[in-house]
C-alpha cells in the first residue's frame, strides 16, 4: 500500500521504536499519486505515548489496506494539555484541525486521552471531543472511537455512563466474537486483545440503546461494539493497536 502524509517525517518513538527505522516505516508524500481513501486520527494520547500511538495506527492501516492508497493525517486537540516537546512535535508535524472539513475524510481514528478530572464532562477536552463526534456523524463514511473516546461519544450520544471498575483492567484477553457483522466476518475467535482501564462500559446498557456488541471477554467484558449512524461508527475499549511492550 501507499500512505501519503501532509508534511514529511518519519514515524517513531524513542521507547518504542526499533534501533533502526525499515524502509516501510519511513514515509513520505510522493510527487504524483492518487488516493484511494483519506483517513484521520485525533491523537490525544500523553506525550509519552504520542509518537508510538502513530506508528500502531500506520502499522494496522499498512496491514490492512493491501493496494489501497491512503492518505493519513495526524490530529491532536488544542485543548489536550502538552508538555513543549510533544507541542513542538504536534505543531510542526500534526494537520491543524480545523482542517477536517477541507481534507474530505473518509475515515476517522478517535483515541483516548489522560483522564484529569472526576467525570468526562469536566474534562477540560471535553467540548472539542463531542464536538468531533457531532462532525463526524455526517462526514465521515466510518469512525473508530478507542477507550476513553469510545467513552465520551457513547456519553454524549445517548446519555450511557462509564462505570468504575474495582479493580483497574490490564493485560491481554481472550475476545470471542458475539454477532455477525462485516467487521469480525473473517477474523479468528476468539481475539486476543490488550485492555487498559479503570472503567467500564457494560453490555446490558450498550444493547438497550441500540448498539450491536460485536466481541466480548468473560474477564473484561464488552471489547469491541458497533452503532450505525449516517456514518459506521466503531467503537473498542480494548487496545488492538497496542504492540508488545505497550502495557
């Protein structure tokens, strides 16, 4: 596949990433090439995680797209508190967002950001992120929205509260497929998925408001589930991007 970028860089990350960068891992935009699909990811992960978030997202698109050419855009909201070498890095290299409208976005990737406060809407993110789940609804063909994200858009969209867990949930679990859907046609069950959370989403309260769970752990509960708006959105509490040192 080919991933095109806005501005040229390289995708790595100083704890993460291996001594030396493949030939796959480096990308630029190419003088002339079409685009197939234009994908988007909100990155609002801390800062520590910030540069690997990116490359785990690129490495599944890359796996995933086989011929399909795709044009990738890096995000971050300006209300996600940084420290100056992650705001350096996020203002030289990430796509203004206020820029979604104009990139016509095919596909969005919503991630998580570090909790501050004792509920979402206190969050000082949180006016930009549901504002990012309303745009999203009528521009995008399919969105993903991951842990804390998936979280506040279920929040903001039908009034469905996270729940504290006991004990925070951590480490990789077996996630057995629950539904038919395109999505999970053709994988494996069950999956193995890294989680990573202090609070949960349960089941019986994603059914009664109509969305489809799509696969589940008898240890972590729901993984992953869907809901169709006039765009598909997706939405996982789990981490499937997470690599092997990442929890």
């Amino acid at each position: 596949m080919t991933v095109l970028l806005e501005k040229r860089r390289l995708i790595v990350s100083p704890g993460l990433a291996p001594a030396q960068l493949r030939e796959e891992d480096q990308f630029g935009r190419p003088q002339h090439a079409d685009v197939d699909l234009t994908i988007g990811l909100v990155n609002n992960m801390p800062d520590a995680a910030l540069q690997a978030t990116e490359r785990q997202f690129m490495r599944l698109l890359r796996q995933a797209a086989g011929d399909i050419r795709i044009d990738f855009h890096c995000f971050s909201l300006p209300s996600v508190h940084r420290a100056q070498t992650a705001k350096w890095r996020v203002d030289r290299q990430y796509t203004d967002i206020a820029d979604l409208d104009r990139l016509h976005i095919d596909g969005l990737i919503v991630t998580g950001a570090e909790p501050n406060a004792a509920t979402l809407p206190e969050e000082p993110f949180w006016q930009e992120l549901t504002g990012i789940v309303d745009w999203a609804k009528t521009n995008t063909r399919s969105t993903i929205w991951s842990c804390l994200a998936a979280h506040a858009a279920v929040l903001h969209l039908d009034g469905i509260e996270r729940r504290r867990l006991d004990t925070k949930c951590s480490g990789i679990y077996d996630c057995c497929k629950v539904a038919e859907h395109w999505l999970t046609h053709d994988i494996a069950s069950p999956l193995r998925v890294s989680h990573s959370r202090l609070n949960e989403l349960r089941a019986h309260d994603l059914s009664a408001r109509g969305y489809q769970l799509l696969t589940h752990s008898p240890e972590c509960g729901v993984d992953i589930f869907a809901r169709q708006l006039r765009s598909q959105f997706i939405f996982f509490q789990g981490h499937p991007e997470y690599e092997a040192l990442s929890l």
